[in-house]
C-alpha cells in the first residue's frame, strides 16, 4: 500500500517534464532558469549550481508568478512560457513544487532535475563551494 505523498508524487511526475542532470544542463545553455529549492544549509555545506537561482520553497509562488513585482528578475514579465527547471538535494521536493507552480500559477515550462544537486554532482556537472568564494 503506498501512502498519500507517494501517491500526490506518482501523480506530479504524470504530468512535468522531468530532465537527467546533463538535460538541465543544456536547459540552462538554451536559456533556461535553474533554480535552486534547497536550503541555505545545505547549498552551504554540498555547494551549488553555478548560474542556478536559490529561492526558499516557502516563497517560490511568489517568485515564479510572471505577474507579480516580486517575481525573479530573470523572468519575463507575463510569459508564461519561460523554461524554468527546479532542482531540490534529490528530485522529490522539485517534483511536487513543480507541478503546483504550473497548476497554480499557469506557467507552461517548468521542470526538474531527476535525482536533484545529488546526481547533478555525481554526473561530475559543474559545482561551486561556498566556502571558496
């Protein structure tokens, strides 16, 4: 029997794009928006994407929505279009958060990383350490 986060994650994945690490790596080439879900804390302690946009998911709604003045600057006002790919430390996290943001605020591009910062630097993609900045 599988409990009912199982379930709302089997369901997400049904309906987003979900991308290998290489995959949002040529995303992010194409012009595509990565970002970052993890916390502060562990972006800290594992490093980060270089050119990935770190945003707290307790206020991801606010800086997706194309038609808010919070939202990222990188993102186009009112294109809802744009490809915006999100990464958490393993791919559970940015699967149930992508699936709301294009549910919720209508946006029709928004994908995340399988296996999440995890398999990005297990796949030997590019990493930065905060600690050497």
């Amino acid at each position: 029997m599988s409990d009912t986060v199982s379930a709302l994650l089997e369901q997400a994945r049904t309906h987003i794009v979900r991308y290998a690490p290489a995959e949002a790596a040529e995303a992010m080439r194409r012009g595509a928006i990565l970002v970052d879900l993890r916390p502060t804390e562990y972006r800290w302690r594992f490093g980060e994407v270089p050119g990935a946009i770190a945003v707290s998911r307790h206020v991801l709604e606010w800086r997706l929505d194309v038609t808010s003045e919070h939202r990222l600057k990188e993102l186009r006002a009112g294109d809802r279009d744009q490809e915006i790919v999100l990464m958490c430390n393993e791919g559970y996290t940015s699967s149930l958060a992508a699936h709301q943001v294009m549910t919720q605020l209508g946006l029709t591009s928004v994908a995340d990383v399988v296996g999440g910062f995890a398999a990005w630097r297990d796949a030997g993609l590019p990493t930065v350490s905060r600690l050497t900045r």
